[in-house]
C-alpha cells in the first residue's frame, strides 16, 4: 500500500513540478520586462527550487562519448556486451584515428567495475569510468531497475548475483581481467572469485575492493547498526513492497528506491537543507556554475532504482547479520565460499579515512580472508580526508586514488606463475 501511496503523490506532485518549472522559465527569461525586478528573481528561484523538489527522477546516462587517452583525445561508445533481465553488462569501447594511439590502447589491461546494487544506478561510477578509460579497457555492470523487470523473469537472490559476477568474468576473460567493485559488491565479487579458485578455474589477475563490508563487525557504522539492531522479519514487514500496476515489474517484491532514497536524506538531512538553501542563494545571485553544479549532483543522487526483495533480505541476513563470509560459514548452491583459495590473484584495498558507510577495517578484512594469496602480492591503501564517495569520484579519486589503482593494476597486469 506505501508504493501505492508513493505513486499518488507523485501523480499529484508532477504537474505541479511541470507548472513550477514553466514558471520560472518564464519568470527568469531575458526577454520579460520585469525579469530583473528583485520579486521577480526571488519568485523565479523559488519556482526552480519548487521544481527541482518535486520533479521525478529518472535514470542518467552515463552521457560519456570523449575520453583522454595516452595524451590523445578519443571517441567512446557505450555497447551492450551481455543482456540479462536484472543486469547489463557494457562495455565502454575506445576509438581514434591516430595509429600510434590505436596500437599502444591495444595493450591497456582490461577492467570490470562491478557497480553496487544498493540503491543507486551505476551511473554513480560516471566519474570513475571516465577516469579508467585514460589507461584501461572498460566493463561495468549496470543494474536494472528491478520495477522495470516482469514477474516472469523469476526472482534475484544474493547467490543470483555471485552467478552473474562469473558469468561476467568468464564472458570477458579471466585470464586477463583485472576486477574492481566499489562497496557492497565487494562480498559478491570476493565470493564469484573464491569459488571459480576452489573449482581450478582462471581467476582474475587482480582484485581491487573499494570500502565494502567484507566483514562488518569492524568499526560498524550507522548502516551496520540498522542492520544488527532489526531481526530479518522487520525488514520483510516493513520495507519490503509490491510493484503496482502501472511498471513492466508489477506485483514484483522489491525493496523500494523511494525508501533507500529517504534513508540517504536521513543520515545526514541538514546537510541537504543547506545544499538547497544555498541552491536558492546562487539562483539570487546569478551564481550558474554552482547552481548547475547542485543540479547535476541530485540529478544523480535523487535518482533510485529498487531493488529485488529476495537480493535485499539475503544481503541483509548474510553479510550484516550472520556474518558469514568472514566467519567462513557462507554456502552458494552448496558450495563453501573460501577465500583461502584464491592463490594467483593481486588483492588491492581502499578505504576512506572518514568512510560513515563502510568502516576502518572493513574492507582490510579480505587480506586476513585471502592467506592463499602471497604478502607480496597484496597491498592496503587508506585514503586520508576521504570519506565514502571520495575513493571512488571527485577530485581525491582522481587525484589521489586512481593513480595508485593505475598503478598496482599495471604491476599485475601479467599471467601469474603458479
């Protein structure tokens, strides 16, 4: 009945969301007489903020077609390499004209990113995409709105999602792969990699995990403590819903975007009322680059997915309250997750020293879990200033990370001895 409500209100809060823009596009425009009043600029801006408040936030597109490449500037195009109901796996295809440029990209090592499916699309990796193509070949997955899945697709569980990480790894090549996954597809694509080692398949040449909970019992934050101080029977009573009608995904359960998104507000709400307020100011002012700035952020970060409920209560259950990966305790389709057996992959890890999702120590967790892999080819990295979206977008990523992710890919970027 809340997704029904949801629906509702934005069935209401739309058209006023179109009227408010049309007014302050109307209001705002050089061309009316009385556009530069003061009243005026304030009923513009207050029309703008009205709109950006209410209007409904769809998908971004990743929207990256040039790219710097080897000190060349090149053509990108985004292709879909393996379609599946509840995941795409894409591809970021580089192009240029200079021969020189052709040949050296040639032999760029390639990268999967395994975006996280928590709530946000993987178009929150934009930043770090862009960034990879300067020296990588590129994968993502990116994650379906699990609303805009029929019924008929079947469910999505936690064990769905390691299947699909190695079929992902085996359809690009293990052999050659390095694998980055940015938060809480860090458990996932430890486990995939784990039971491909176990079986004596190739694994990856390298793991690089960005501040996820392999093991959440290390400095647990405010999302851990949500998630221990609830038994599993809560979360199915009172976050998990049923897609209404008017989606391709109707009567699927879900854990609604809407829900996540409220989540994200509360953690930190004066930090977004401030956010908006000096929104308004900048409108005042005629302040454009920071009043774009402010609208391409929640352009991004106000736009949710929901997630399958299975997936949601799994997730729940196996990482944040049994614990069972780092207890060694975790069983895919019968099959004992043991990290112990990977041998030939490098192992990469990156924290943020001020990480409020993924705590100190979290992340670190997969050396202990790893022991099969040698000392020498493992290695810790903690961020100082960097909170959780630093490590991974933004100028520390950039600046900071990325060339030390460029860099240890590049020194295992070689088929492993034995």
């Amino acid at each position: 009945m809340l997704y029904q409500i949801h629906e509702w209100q934005r069935a209401v809060l739309g058209p006023l969301s179109h009227f408010a823009d049309a007014s302050a596009q109307v209001l705002g425009d050089p061309g009316n007489p009385f556009a530069q009043w003061p009243a005026t600029q304030r009923m513009a801006a207050s029309f703008e903020l009205m709109h950006r408040l209410g209007k409904d936030y769809e998908k971004p597109a990743f929207d990256i077609h040039q790219a710097q490449a080897h000190g060349h500037e090149i053509a990108v195009i985004e292709r879909v390499k393996l379609d599946t109901p509840f995941c795409q796996l894409k591809r970021f295809k580089r192009f240029s004209d200079d021969p020189t440029t052709i040949e050296t990209m040639k032999h760029d090592p390639v990268v999967l990113v395994v975006a996280p499916l928590s709530g946000h699309h993987a178009t929150l990796l934009r930043d770090t995409v862009r960034t990879l193509l300067h020296d990588h070949k590129v994968y993502i997955t990116d994650w379906v709105d699990a609303r805009m899945v029929p019924a008929a697709a079947g469910t999505f569980s936690l064990t769905d999602y390691v299947t699909l990480i190695e079929r992902f790894i085996r359809e690009i090549g293990a052999e050659t792969l390095h694998v980055i996954s940015v938060c809480q597809p860090t458990v996932p694509v430890l486990a995939a990699v784990s039971l491909m080692a176990a079986r004596g398949e190739a694994t990856p040449r390298s793991m690089v995990m960005m501040g996820g909970p392999i093991d959440p019992r290390r400095s647990p934050t405010s999302v851990n403590n949500l998630a221990t101080t609830h038994p599993l029977a809560w979360f199915r009573g009172n976050v998990i819903h049923t897609v209404p009608p008017n989606y391709p995904g109707h009567g699927r359960e879900v854990y609604p975007g809407f829900l996540q998104h409220a989540g994200f507000i509360a953690m930190n709400p004066s930090r977004h009322l401030h956010s908006h307020w000096d929104y308004y100011q900048d409108l005042l002012r005629g302040d454009l680059e920071d009043a774009d700035a402010h609208r391409k952020f929640y352009d991004e970060y106000n736009a949710v997915l929901d997630m399958p409920a299975k997936y949601y209560l799994e997730t729940i259950d196996t990482v944040f309250q049994q614990f069972l990966l780092p207890r060694g305790l975790w069983d895919v389709e019968d099959e004992r997750v043991t990290p112990a057996a990977i041998t030939t992959s490098a192992l990469l890890t990156v924290e943020g020293e001020l990480d409020d999702i993924s705590g100190r120590g979290q992340t670190q967790a997969a050396h202990d879990l790893c022991s099969g892999i040698p000392a020498k080819r493992r290695t810790h990295k903690v961020i100082e200033g960097a909170g959780h979206y630093g490590i991974f977008s933004g100028r520390r990523w950039r600046d900071v990370v990325y060339p030390q992710v460029r860099d240890f890919i590049r020194q295992f970027d070689r088929a492993p001895r034995k």
